[in-house]
C-alpha cells in the first residue's frame, strides 16, 4: 500500500493557490490600473484566492501531487478589453509580463525572509517557504514560454512588429494548445531544459544553496 506524505502534499497545494493567487492578481491590477475596468467588475483585482482558482486547473495540481503524474494546472484567465487601453498592444503585453514578474517578485521577498530575516522557523515552515520560491520561480519560466495560451506568446506578440505579430496569434490560436500539451506530455525533457533546469539554478541561487 502506498503511504502518502500528506503533510507534503498539503505544502504542495497550498503553494500553488498562493502563487496563482498572486499571479492573476497582478494581471488584474495592472489591466485596471492602465484603463481597462473589466478585472475590477468582475471582482478579480483582489487576493482573495477563491476568484482565482478555476475548479479544473486546481483539480489536476491535487491529482498531480498526489500522483506524481505529469500535466499542468492553471488559474481563472483574467478577462481583459483591449478597447480600455489607451496603447492597446503595449499594454496587452504589461498585463501578460505582470503576472510572471509579480511571481519573481514573490520569490525575491520570501527568499529575503529565509535567508535574513532571524525569525524561529519549524522544519516544516522552512521546507515551505523553500519550495514557494521554487515554485514561483518555475511558474515565472514555465508562463514565458511563448506558446498560448501562457503569457509568453502575449509578451511576444507585444515585441514583434504588428503584421509579423498578426500572423504569430493566428497560429498560436490554432496551434498554441496542442504544442503545449505535446511539451507537456509528449517532450517533458524540453520542458526539463526550458523551466526545470532555469529554475533550480535561479531558486537556488536566491537561496543561497549554489548548484
């Protein structure tokens, strides 16, 4: 019978809700904040974790964790109209990198705590806040992949000139997914090199553990 480190798991979720909590926050705000009122109407500009969570998304980290199988999760997508933006393609592409950067963020400030902070700190609370790090900063490198629906392709689309930019959303609206899944599933060791392998080094460092 296999025997579940349900303290472990428990750490594993309750990282990932804060993460993507803090994540679509940063969305939210940052499109309201440059003109569009959509997230604050429909109730995303706050950290409450319950109007960011979407079932699916968080149904299948708890069965990863619990599994060990691979797959992704995901959070509610913040809902935005371009139409608010005075600088509809900059903008558009502020709101994408706000919420991988609101996660380095995150992991600078809960490394800063481990590391200098002298606060008393239980095995357990230390093994949390370490794998928070680790688990914001892969969240960062995992969402700038430039495939959609992840934010990478919207940063992208913002950078490249306008037609070329047109054509790279038309494909990655028929294609973005499947290639996701197939990075996924079909090639992890790609995703190893893409977000594993720039996560332990950048986590590591910030912890001051060296790789």
């Amino acid at each position: 019978m296999i025997q579940l480190d349900w303290n472990s798991i428990f750490m594993q979720i309750f990282a990932f809700v804060l993460c993507i909590t803090v994540h679509e926050f940063a969305h939210a705000i940052t499109a309201y904040k440059l003109g569009d009122p959509t997230p604050k109407r429909q109730g995303r500009v706050t950290l409450n974790p319950l109007d960011h969570l979407d079932p699916l998304g968080t149904l299948m980290v708890i069965l990863m964790v619990i599994t060990g199988a691979r797959g992704i999760g995901w959070g509610k997508a913040v809902q935005v109209n371009p139409a608010n933006f005075e600088h509809p393609r900059r903008d558009l592409m502020l709101v994408a990198a706000a919420g991988p950067f609101s996660n380095l963020v995150f992991a600078l400030l809960i490394a800063v705590v481990v590391r200098l902070v002298p606060i008393p700190m239980t095995p357990s609370l230390a093994e949390f806040l370490v794998y928070m790090v680790y688990m914001n900063i892969g969240l960062m490198f995992f969402n700038l992949i430039p495939i959609a629906p992840l934010d990478g392709s919207k940063i992208l689309a913002g950078l490249l000139p306008a037609e070329t930019a047109y054509r790279y959303e038309l494909a990655m609206f028929r294609f973005g997914p499947i290639l996701l899944l197939a990075l996924v599933f079909i090639v992890p060791g790609v995703l190893s090199v893409l977000v594993g392998l720039p996560t332990a080094m950048l986590a590591s460092r910030l912890l001051g553990m060296g790789i």
